[in-house]
C-alpha cells in the first residue's frame, strides 16, 4: 500500500519524527506492508496551537494535498492520513479526495473506545483542550465518555525534550485515570512514539494516536462520496484545479 503522511504543522522535524515513527509502527503493529510518504504543510504555523492557526492550517491542508495527491490521484495513494491532532481541513478533504483520509484524534477515539467506555485525550498545550472538547462533542462524545487533559508544553516542545515530558504526562495520566479514564490517549504529531514510556506508570492501555491513525488508514477503510465544488480564486494551481 502506498500512504500519505501529511504533517500539518510547518516544522520539518516534526515530519521527519512522524515518518520515522509510522514506518517502525508499520511493522511493530502487524499493518500491511506500506510505502509511507511524508509530506509537510506548505505554510501556516510551525507547531499548530491556537483556533487561527488551525484555520490556517485547513487551507494548508487542502493545498499540500492538491498537490501530492491531486484530482486523479496519478501517484497511486491508497490512503493519506493528516498527522496533526484535531486534522483541520479532514471534512473537506474528504468532500474532494478519491482516496479515504483518515485523522489521528478520530482514529484514536474510535480505538479507544473500543476498549473502555470513557477514555481520556491528553495532549500537549492548554489551548488544545477547548478545542479538542468541541471536536469530540461534534462527533456525538461527551465529557461523559471523552475527557480531555492538557499539559503546559506544546507537541513541539514534547517533540524536542520527549524525556523531560514523559513525567508530566504519566501525571496527567494517572489524574485521568483517577477521574475514571479506562484508556488514555497521547495525541499530536510531537508525541509520536512516546506512548511506551508512559504506560507502566499508568496502569490502563495507553494509546499513540498515529498508531491508531496508520491502523485505520491501512484498514482498507471505503473513499467517501466526493463532492462538487464550485470554482475558487487566489488559490494555488493544484488546488484551483480541484476546485474547477
């Protein structure tokens, strides 16, 4: 299988870590065979923290993947998965994609909650808990089934001091754990891989959301109904060829 991974945050170590991340996953989790393509959001933020940046971030989005995928799909994608937690532009990209595309906080929900009935988001930066609240919510989860926790440091900042951030986080955890979470997941791109550290200080699964994310996209899952869009201005070629 031939899959796109998609950093939609700007910072090229970010993109290197994940593609490094998913292709040791690949193996490690028993997944098909698969030729894993990194890509990185042609601009916005360097590390995706605030509601403008994932605004942002939806357009980037869409133009990288207009780009590496384009209407036709010539590079032969089987799925692409957009590595950035809360996935801005996935609804989107799904109305226009031939191909399934598949997001890291949605993957790892449904994984989750496969396996306990209130589970627990945690990720990296306060201001990703509102948001993240509200992303559950719209999908039809609740405080009640999905709790989200946040530590001070952003992905990025995890990214770059994994070991400095792995006892904030086993924290984080137990005090999730302790409010009733039966599954706690570490979500963002700069928390790839942190998982195995956090774990035996828990004492329920802990789960790397881009794990979850490579299992779906590699799944096999169906490509969503495309829809027709109307043409748009400004835009780059690929993109302005989507549209039209």
């Amino acid at each position: 299988m031939r899959l796109l991974l998609l950093n939609g945050n700007t910072d090229p170590a970010i993109t290197d870590l994940i593609a490094t991340r998913a292709t040791e996953a690949v193996a490690r989790l028993g997944l098909p065979a698969s030729e894993i393509i990194p890509a990185t959001a042609p601009f916005g933020a360097r590390y995706i923290s605030t509601r403008a940046a994932v605004a942002v971030a939806g357009h980037a989005v869409l133009a990288a993947l207009a780009e590496h995928v384009g209407t036709d799909n010539p590079h032969g994608f089987d799925a692409a998965v957009i590595a950035c937690f809360g996935e801005p532009g996935i609804e989107a990209a799904r109305e226009m994609l031939p191909i399934p595309v598949v997001g890291m906080a949605e993957a790892s929900i449904a994984a989750a909650l496969a396996i306990a009935p209130r589970i627990a988001l945690l990720t990296g930066g306060a201001l990703w808990v509102p948001m993240l609240e509200e992303f559950a919510l719209i999908r039809g989860h609740g405080a009640d089934r999905v709790a989200v926790r946040g530590v001070a440091p952003t992905g990025d900042m995890i990214a770059r001091d994994p070991d400095g951030a792995a006892a904030l986080l086993v924290e984080a955890a137990r005090a999730a754990v302790q409010d009733g979470a039966g599954v706690v997941v570490l979500g963002g791109a700069g928390l790839a891989g942190i998982a195995p550290r956090v774990a035996p200080h828990v004492g329920v699964p802990v789960l790397d959301s881009l794990d979850c994310a490579l299992a779906a996209a590699l799944g096999g899952g169906a490509a969503p109904e495309r829809v027709a869009q109307a043409p748009v201005l400004g835009v780059s070629e690929p993109l302005r060829r989507w549209f039209a």
